[in-house]
C-alpha cells in the first residue's frame, strides 16, 4: 500500500521545495538550511504553557527532584531562555497578555480579581467573576485570530483563553476552530472533571463522580484524567491536521494545584517513580504530576518525528507565573523558584520570570542558551513574523524570531518591559540590566536591581543610580492606559506589613489562594 502523502512529499512534487518567508515586508526571512530538507513557508506552530511552574521548576533550569527528561531534551535540542518573562504573575491577566499581545499597562485585566473588590489580602481577596463588561473578552485582534487569518488550522487544549467563560460563539470568532477544556480557571484546579466543554458544547464525566474517584491517599484510580484527555485530544488533532499548517495552544492545568481549603489537592492517578522517596506525600503527587505532563511533552515530539512534522514544528514551553507551594504546603521541598526571589503572587522575579524553551530543529540550533528580555506578549509578533503576515498594531510586543533563528543582530531592541499587577498595587520594569520594581503604590519608593549581578533582587542599588530611577518612575507612569481596573487604583492604601516579603506574610497570603 502506498504510504499516505505528506504535506511535505505533496510539496516536492510541486517543486516547491525552497521556501522563505520573506513575501510580507518586516517579516524575517526564513531560510532552509539543507537542500534535501523542505522547510514550510508557515510552520506548526505549538505552545505548551504550565501552570504555575517555577522558574527552577525543570531539570533543565535547575531543578534537582522532580524529574523532567523529556523538557530537558527539548531544551538541549533547541534554545533555552534565561530571562523570559509572563505577562503577569497570576493566571488570569498573564493569559489576557498573551492572547491580546499587550504589557500590563495595556492589557485589560490585572488581577485574577475583580477590580472593585475590597482586596483583603488575609482573605484571599475577592472572587473571580462579574469583571466588568469589556474587561473580557477583548474587543482586539486575538493570538487564536492572527494565526487563524494566517492560513492556520487552530486548536486550544486546557485551560481555555483567559479563564474567563466566554460567550457561545465567542471562541470560534477568537480564531479557534477546535478546543476542549476548562472554561474558567477555577475549575481547572480539579483533575477528574465532571464537565468539560468542547467547541460550545459541554461534556460530562459520569466516571469523575467523586465517590468513584476519591481514595483515601492518592485520588483517581478510576474515572477519566483530564491531563491525559487532553494529550489524546492533542494526538487526534495532529494526526488529521498534518496535511496542513496548524497552531495548537496547549494551557496545560500542570502543575495547578487545588486550594489548601479544598481538600484533595494535588491528583495524579499514580506516584511512580517517587513512591520511595522520604517526601511527604503531597510532594510525591506534585513531583509524579509534573513528570507525567513532562511525558506528555515528549508523547508530542515522539509524534512530529513519526508523522515527520519534526522539522516543520516550532515548540515553544513555557509557564504563565512563578511558583506556588501550596499545593503541597509550603515546603520548599523542590526550590521550585531557584536563586529568585518572591513566588507568584508578586512582581519580583520568582512571580515572573518563567523558562521559555523553543525547539525547531533544523532552524534554531541545538543546545543554546540565550539571554534576551522578552515576555509573553511577545508571542503573537513572534508568531505572525513565523506565519508571514503582519503583526496587529495594537500589540506591544516584538518578534524573537531574529535571535531564535541566530542573527541577534536583526533582534528589534526595546527600551523596556513593563508590569503591573492590582495585589498590593506593584509595578515592575525590566530596562536592559536593571530591574526596577515598586510594590504598595505610587507613594512607595522604587527598588533597583542589576540583573547582571543579582537575579535574586537581595542589593537594592537605587540610591546610587537617580538617573535610572527617575527613567522607570517616567516608565511606570507612562507605560500604563486607563482600564477598568485602574479606576479602582490606588485603592486605600494597603499596611505595608502586608505587602512585605517576609516568609510568614507570604504563607498568610498563599492560603487565600491556589490562585
Ligand atoms: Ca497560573
């Protein structure tokens, strides 16, 4: 039997075997680097984001524990970034960054809260929903939208767009021709769903009640894995779209963990390699949790190589904020946020900086380790420069394919990154080597750090640089637009003893959450 024609082998018939993609001005050129090889003029693109991983929460960035060889692979096959950042430091508005393109002084959420909540940090603060109309969904071109406008099969698994149920209709004009997942971030929290919605429609889960699921120690024996669904829904989709270029979001629930309140907090069906360990169990299903997702990363690498997708595949992996220990209560069992200092929840590094890794054999070089600034944001410049078409003026960001491809001296430069975040009113910039950061308001001072000297932010050097302060004061003001939550800020002034990076304060805070 004849084998099924590729995408590729269609391509070589048409003796189109030499691409670039260089038709649209401002897009970079795309080279093939070996005559034998056919580089597609739009390639797969994939983008796998964790949730709540850790700076130092993989092999390949630090971590000692919880084993991830497969993202280590990946990582040695292609370009590891030291200072990539989320759009935020919590779910909600560090996805609003990525699927609309904007910096936090841009982008419409920037909290997981409603803005006109009381924020009482000891309470955990607010609920999330009733944001206000506008907030969500945006009225910009979306991520989903510049690739779907590019010629591109578009698919979502996970925790879908910006954990905010949208509207019926709403996700197929976002771009997306196919998803499946959790339409609010909350609910991603659970592993054995009852209900999961899939293009509209929602789906149940008789064998996730929790009476079949739950046991004592480890939960869900039985019953169907939502982690493991999605990576089958993955499969499927590869498989019947290879005929054609396709982008697929994957806003992985790993390593989510449940509020300490909730009970069950961590769920994996096995602890496997970790049964041994003298941990305490929650830090066996956390470790088992990430190793499994760890596996499904490389489930989808094994995969292009059989349907020979590898070469036309970019990967990029990712977490949309810092670390969280709650989940396995506040042991810093793993170090999971390295030499950084602060978790999520705030804007010093550990809320922020996050790995990034981008496999795309044959065009980005294996085993590089790269430190250019950028951030989520910068993903959908980066994705429409792969794609050919023109980013949306709206966007704040800027493409990497420049350095990704080798030739950093094509990387358009920028003066500044830029965060804010509603908890405890802070605000952060990251200008070339110097981090500035501002936490409790306008009123409180700007901190500074050398991020070519202390990534940990320990040696506050603002005294001796004015010149630099007073550019990213300019900055903080300047860099940020009205938006609905703004109107709520400044909000009485918060004690600083409860914005303060003590230990203690922190766990105060964490147990609101799980957010
Ligand atoms: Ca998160």
């Amino acid at each position: 039997m004849p084998k099924k024609q590729t995408r590729r082998d269609f391509l070589k018939t048409l003796g189109i075997a030499s691409f670039s993609v260089a038709a649209v001005p401002g897009c970079t050129e795309i080279k093939r680097k070996s005559p034998e090889k056919t580089i597609l003029s739009k390639p797969n693109i994939i983008l796998i984001m964790a949730d709540d991983l850790g700076y130092a929460g993989l092999g390949c960035y630090g971590q000692k524990l919880i084993r991830t060889p497969r993202i280590d692979q990946m990582a040695r096959e292609g370009m590891r970034f030291t200072d990539c950042y989320a759009a935020n430091t919590v779910c909600v508005p560090s996805r609003c960054g990525l699927i609309t393109g904007q910096h936090p002084g841009h982008a419409t959420i920037r909290d997981n809260f409603t803005p006109h909540v009381d924020i009482n940090l000891k309470n955990g603060g607010g609920y999330m929903r009733d944001y206000p109309e506008g907030a969500w969904p945006p009225n910009v071109t979306t991520l989903g939208q510049v690739l779907k406008n590019a010629g591109y099969k578009t698919a979502q698994f996970g925790k879908l767009e910006a954990g905010i149920p949208m509207p019926a209709g709403k996700m197929t004009e976002h771009g997306w021709d196919y998803w499946i997942g959790f339409r609010e971030t909350g609910a991603a929290f659970q592993y054995y769903p009852t209900e999961l919605w899939k293009n509209d429609e929602r789906m149940t889960f008789e064998a996730n009640k929790p009476q079949d699921v739950r046991q004592p120690g480890i939960v869900g024996y039985k019953g169907v894995y939502s982690a493991d669904l999605f990576m089958e829904e993955i499969s499927k989709f590869i498989r019947e779209n290879q005929q054609e270029p396709f982008f697929i979001y994957f806003p992985s629930q790993v390593p989510h963990g449940r509020s300490p309140r909730d009970g069950d907090q961590i769920q994996v069906p096995d602890i496997g390699p970790y049964a041994d360990r003298p941990w305490t169990h929650l830090e066996k299903l956390y470790a088992a949790m990430m190793t499994r997702f760890d596996g499904h990363v490389g489930q989808i690498i094994d995969l292009l190589k059989e349907l020979d997708l590898d070469e036309n595949t970019v990967i990029f992996f990712t977490s949309d904020n810092g670390d969280e220990n709650s989940y396995y209560k506040y042991t810093d069992r793993f170090h999971a946020t390295g030499p950084l200092r602060g978790k999520k929840r705030y804007l010093y590094e550990g809320g922020i900086r996050v790995p990034m890794i981008v496999r795309w054999p044959g065009q980005i070089k294996a085993g590089q380790t790269n430190k250019l600034p950028w951030a989520s944001w910068d993903m959908m410049a980066t994705f429409a420069d792969m794609a050919g078409v023109k980013a949306p003026e709206h966007t704040d960001g800027i493409s990497v394919v420049p350095t990704l491809l080798g030739r950093s001296d094509k990387q358009t430069p920028r003066e500044y990154l830029y965060w804010e975040y509603q908890h405890a009113k802070q605000q952060a910039v990251r200008m070339g080597r110097w981090k500035g950061v501002r936490i409790g308001g306008t009123k409180e001072p700007i901190e500074l750090y050398d991020m070519n000297k202390d990534i940990g932010e320990k040696n506050n050097i603002a005294a001796a640089h004015p010149k630099i302060i007073e550019r990213i004061s300019e900055i903080m003001k300047e860099a940020r637009e009205g938006s609905e939550f703004t109107k709520y800020w400044p909000l009485p002034e918060h004690r600083r003893d409860d914005i303060k990076m003590d230990n203690s304060i922190y766990k105060t805070l964490g147990k609101g959450g799980g957010y």
